[in-house]
C-alpha cells in the first residue's frame, strides 16, 4: 500500500507515492537522496537526522514521512537555496543566521567526523531562532539531544556562543 505526499523540501515541491509507514527520513535519504541528513540510533535520542518541518527542528527518524504532508521541510542541503533567494520561503530559519552558525561551527572547529554536524548545526539554528542571547548552561540544555561520538562538546559549545554573539549583533543593528 502507498501514501500520497505533497510537501515543500528546501522550498522546492514536492509530490511523491511513498509505502505506508515510510520514516521520514527514509524519504528524505532514499527518495529524494538528501544524505546530509544522518541517521544513527533512530529512537530519537542522538539528534543526527534533525531537520526543520514548519519552523521547528523535529527528530526525521521518529516521524512519518505522511505527517510532513502539506508542510515545509529544510535539510542541511538547504541553506544555499533559501540564500538564492530575495525572499525566506515559508518554515525556513532565517537564511543569515543559518550562515552565521554554519560559520560559526567551521571557525570555531566545531566538527571533527562531521556525521553529527547537520543535526548540530539545525538545532543551533533552532535554539537561536527563539532564544537570540542564550547561556552557556542554557546552550547545553538545548544541544543535550544532539551526541557526537568524536565527543567535540567543548567546540561545539563554543561555535553555538560565537554565533550566538553574532546573532545577538545582527538583531542589535535591526
Ligand atoms: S537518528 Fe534520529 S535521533 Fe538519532
Ligand atoms: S564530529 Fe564526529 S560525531 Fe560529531
């Protein structure tokens, strides 16, 4: 048996027959051969496959690909495409601070194997985007779902405070 899906991916749409019960990251991964979304544990506690569906960041191995019906879905690879554009399609982060993270996290040495860094990268995204000036202790609250096996904490920590010092910078000027 198949399910209907119609969604926007990286503000592209998308329609697709998929085989009931497909993950969502089954779909991202073999259909539409998005790899930069990673998959590891799959019951939702390392936070690789994390990607935004409607604005907020939810875990793609625990979802079914039909609950992202009608929505708008970025991935890792979608930064460059909502750059292109004039306008921040619908459910997008906001094209600059995705930049400033991604930035962040390369001068900042937060990778190392790089396998945990999409995910890290979309839930730093998804903190700064509700909380512009977050703490340290609050940093490591958030980022707690996302585990790297290179065990780059301290980097990674530090990556997510530069950006957030930037972003903060960035809503200062506005
Ligand atoms: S693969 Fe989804 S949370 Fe680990
Ligand atoms: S950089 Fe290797 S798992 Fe995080």
């Amino acid at each position: 048996m198949t399910e209907s899906l119609e969604l926007h991916v990286n503000g592209e749409r998308i329609v697709a027959e998929v085989e009931a019960g497909t993950l969502l990251i089954d779909f991202l991964r073999k259909e539409l051969h998005l790899t930069g979304t990673k998959e590891a544990c799959s019951i939702g506690i390392c936070g690789l496959c994390t990607v935004f569906l409607n604005g907020k960041t939810v875990s793609s191995c625990l979802m079914p690909a039909v609950f992202a019906n009608g929505g708008h879905l970025f991935t890792a690879e979608g930064l460059q495409a909502v750059m292109d554009r004039d306008d921040v399609p619908e459910g997008a982060p906001d094209p600059k601070l995705w930049r400033i993270v991604q930035e962040s996290f390369v001068e900042c040495e937060g990778l190392q194997c790089g396998i945990c860094t999409p995910g890290q990268v979309m839930s730093a995204v998804g903190l700064l985007k509700e909380n512009h000036r977050p703490t340290v202790d609050e940093i490591r609250h958030f980022m707690a779902g996302n585990l790297c096996r290179c065990t780059g904490y301290q980097s990674i920590i530090r990556a997510i405070e530069l950006a957030a010092e930037r972003w903060g910078q960035e809503h200062a000027a506005v």
